[in-house]
C-alpha cells in the first residue's frame, strides 16, 4: 500500500489504506503514525480554551477488519493503538 505524508513545522502524519475486494469478505487495513506533532495544535482544533502547553505527541494506530460494510468492518475490525506525550503540561 502507497503511504500518504504530511509534514509541517507542527509534526508528521503518515498513514495508509488497504482495501482488498479480490476475496469473501472484503478486508481492510489501516495504518496512521503521528511523530512530534505539537499537541497544542491538536488541542487547538478541538478545545480552544485547554490548558496544555508544549508537548509533542507520537502515536501510531493499526486496524484490520473484514466486511462488505463499514459497519461490519468496524464490528470485525482488531488492531492497536499507542500514544507518548513528552515534554507536557498541565496549567491552571
């Protein structure tokens, strides 16, 4: 599977989607890394007003699953999901 990458001043994204139809049922894998991406960015996005300074996070995500519907993909789906946050914190 081709990997898609983003990079910017804030971090890295890379991941990828494997869909395979040639077989019954259909699976699928996905893939997501985040390297030392800024956390207050992230937070930024979905809480403004959060309290976190500084801070990188790294995290990678893998799923597999087997359906013909997201939704029985999703029920099949097993896979693991890691996270760090360095250098972050907490102010009142």
């Amino acid at each position: 599977a081709n990997a898609v990458r983003a990079t910017s001043s804030d971090g890295t994204i890379q991941g990828s989607l494997t869909l395979d139809g040639a077989q019954q049922p259909p699976s699928s894998a996905l893939s997501l890394t985040i390297e030392q991406m800024k956390i207050s960015t992230l937070l930024d996005l979905i809480h403004p007003d959060h309290n976190i300074k500084g801070g990188a996070l790294n995290s990678t995500l893998s799923l597999n699953g087997t359906g013909s519907s997201l939704k029985t993909i999703l029920a099949s789906s097993k896979g693991a999901l890691q996270f760090y946050l360095a250098k972050t914190q907490y102010v009142k």
